[in-house]
C-alpha cells in the first residue's frame, strides 16, 4: 500500500514538472488574458486596437532607441529650454514634436503655442504630421503614426515617427540596427475579444534606412555595375597613396582603413600643404565615438578648404558603409587629383 503511494505520488509530480516545463516553453506564444488588458481596451464590436506586449518594454534594444532619441531631441531644442523625459508623456499632444520639426526642416507652422483641450491638441498633431508626411512620404517611408495613435500615447508609433525624422535629416547619433517589438492585436467579434501577436521592425540596417532619402551615382553603381565599382576603388587607392606614401602610409582596403578618419585627417593635411597637431585628433582612436571626432573634424578640414559639407555622415564611415567612404574620398579626388 505504502509503495502504490508512493508510486501515485511520484507520478503526481512529475505530471506537475512536465505541465511546468509545457507552460514554460509556451507561455510566450500565449495571447494575455482578456481580463488583464487595460481598460482601454473595451471595443465596440467588428473594431480593432493594436498595443506593445508589456515584454517588448524591457527590450534593451528597443529601451537603448528610446534613449538615443530622447537625447536626441534635447540637443536639437536644447535652445528652447525643452527637456523631454518620457517619449510618450513629453509628445502626445504635438508641441515638443513642432518644436523639433521647425528647427529641423526650418519649416514655421502657424498655430497656437499651447493647447489644452482634446480638440485643440489634435488638431496640432494633425497639422505637425500633415507637414511631416508631406515631407518623408515622396522618400518612400512607410507613415505608421497617426494623429490619434500619437495622441493615445502610442509609443510604437512615436518612436516610429522619430526614427523616420532622424533618418531624413541625418541626426549624429548611431540609432541600434534591427530593432524589432512585439505588438499585440486585439479585436472584437460578436462580443469576444480577440488577440494575436505580431512582430513590428522599427529599424532595420542604417545603410537602408537612408537610402530611402538619397540615391545617387554611387548607388547606381553599386547595384547596376559592381564590375566598375573595382575600378573606381583603384583609381581613388592610387589617388590616395600618392599622396600618404609621403609619410610612408598605404591604403589596400578603402572600406576599413579610412573608418577611424586618422588617414582622412592626415590625407587634409597632405592635400592642404599643412601639419595637423596631434592634439586636434585622436592618432589611435579607441571607441566609437573617438573615431566619428576624428571624421567630424576631416570633415571640418574640407570645408575650411572651402570644399562643400560631405553628404555622407561621420557615423556611417566609421560603421564602413562604403558608399559613404567612397563619396568622401571621390569628392577629394575631383578636387585634388592633379595636386602633387
């Protein structure tokens, strides 16, 4: 009797270890209960409402994007004395998001400065992202905000928004690749809510996020005629080398030993007839950021030459986008190629 206990018994636990480990591994791909949606939630019938799945908030990634953007948005309007904290209590009701596209598109919107009402905030927002569309919808961005999923503080759609506006004006930060989230759908049929998960990607490569903003020769190139992107490539070595061989320097691989702007820098000064101090620019740079100073500041050195700004960003020819590396260096060329 004792041992058909103890059999019962030990059989008991591990059906309960077994229905553990089966409620483990499904439990992400279980819908959340009806009763703890938010309130927000109750749905007229045949309609539908789209909210992030509470586990994609703790996302580090999707968590690092909104950092970058917050201080993002703090540096642009750090003139107008405006701090924003949180993306969704700080950018529902459209000011903060005028403020930010007037100082980037130096487009003036002609309306109230602060609006309290409902109405008064929705019709902000609906004029702020009528000019916004406007602007990123020729580009080909997909518009995945809305006046009313702003409004309802919808933060898939805010950040949405910001990448798409930090993308189109080239912002100085290194926004994380292949950023993805979870969002939770819920519907209501014949009473009874219904819920399904789907996988939102808010950013996906920099590289081809910009190009929705510019094409251009090298583009052309790289997709249509990648036998003359070779040759290209040794014209703008040979140009090169001409010139950092004088300091017993080669380049054999443009893509990456240009990313860290120690031999951009070099190459200005070589070009310009003139020593750049060492303390201007980091000679072994050791981070990220130590190496976008050092192609800011080359930059810097073209234009002092009275070159036009680069098209490309410090931030991409460091992350070795070769596109970027190559406009760089062939707007040298056309400038330099007959200077000894």
């Amino acid at each position: 009797m004792a041992g058909l206990l103890c059999r019962t018994k030990r059989k008991k636990q591990v059906d309960e270890h077994l229905e553990e480990g089966k409620q483990a591994i499904n439990a992400p791909l279980l819908a959340p209960r009806v009763d703890a949606l938010p309130d927000n939630t109750l749905l007229d019938d045949n309609t539908e409402r789209s909210m992030l799945d509470p586990s994609s908030r703790e996302n580090p990634k999707f968590k690092e994007l909104q950092r970058l953007l917050i201080d993002w948005i703090n540096n642009e309007l750090v003139e107008e004395r405006i701090i924003v904290k949180d993306l969704e209590e700080d950018l529902y009701d459209g000011q903060v998001l005028q403020k930010l596209f007037e100082k980037l598109s130096r487009w003036m919107l002609n309306m109230a400065e602060v609006t309290q009402s409902e109405i008064g905030q929705k019709q902000k927002l609906k004029m702020v992202l009528g000019a916004v569309n406007q602007l990123l919808r020729p580009h080909g961005w997909d518009i995945d905000w809305s006046v009313d999923s702003v409004h309802s503080k919808n933060l898939v759609a805010i950040v949405s928004l910001l990448v798409a506006l930090a993308m189109h004006f080239q912002a100085p930060i290194r926004l994380p690749e292949h950023v993805s989230v979870q969002i939770v759908l819920v519907k209501k049929r014949d009473g009874i809510l219904q819920t399904s998960h789907v996988t939102k990607e808010i950013t996906t490569t920099n590289e081809m996020m910009l190009r929705k903003f510019e094409r251009d020769a090298f583009d052309t190139l790289l997709d249509h005629a990648p036998d003359k992107l070779n040759v290209v490539k040794m014209s703008l070595i040979t140009f090169v080398n001409k010139h950092l061989n004088k300091l017993n320097l080669e380049v054999t691989e443009l893509e990456s030993q240009f990313a860290d702007g120690v031999y951009l820098v070099l190459l200005m000064g070589l070009l310009e007839g003139y020593f750049v101090p060492l303390y201007n620019f980091y000679l072994t740079p050791e981070n990220f950021e130590q190496k976008v100073h050092n192609v800011a500041f080359a930059f810097e050195l073209m234009q002092d030459a009275g070159l036009k700004k680069p098209k490309s960003r410090p931030e991409d020819v460091v992350n070795i986008i070769l596109k970027s590396t190559l406009r760089v260096l062939y707007n040298l060329f056309t400038n330099y190629r007959h200077t000894d």
